[in-house]
C-alpha cells in the first residue's frame, strides 16, 4: 500500500489526523495535511483507508 497526498486539494478539515496520526499530520501554518508515512504497516491499512474516504476534498490516495 502506498498513501499520496494533494496538499494543493487539503481543506485542513483534520479528519485524516483524527483517524490515524500516526500516519498523517497537519501543518501548523495551514492546516493542510502531512504525511507521516508514505507505506504504513498493515496495522495502519484499514485506517488509511477510511482516512481517505473520511477527506472531504479528496486529497489522500491509497494505491
């Protein structure tokens, strides 16, 4: 599993870092996301998932 994230698309809405923070943060500046780790461990699969169905904007991608 590989994670992609857009941060031109990033509302800052947070919902990514409230599912998992281990794999995502946010900039302090804006808001938008970071991410934390590019292949999470299969601990982290499910999470990263739903992260990306929770974003708003659309701007995480799982492949």
């Amino acid at each position: 599993m590989k994670i992609s994230v857009d941060q031109s698309k990033c509302c800052g809405s947070g919902m990514c870092v409230l599912t998992d923070p281990d794999l995502f943060d946010q900039n302090e500046d804006d808001g938008t996301v970071v991410l934390l780790q590019e292949h999470p461990d299969e601990a982290h699969e499910a999470t990263a998932e739903e992260a990306a169905g929770l974003c708003p904007a659309g701007a995480i991608t799982i492949s």
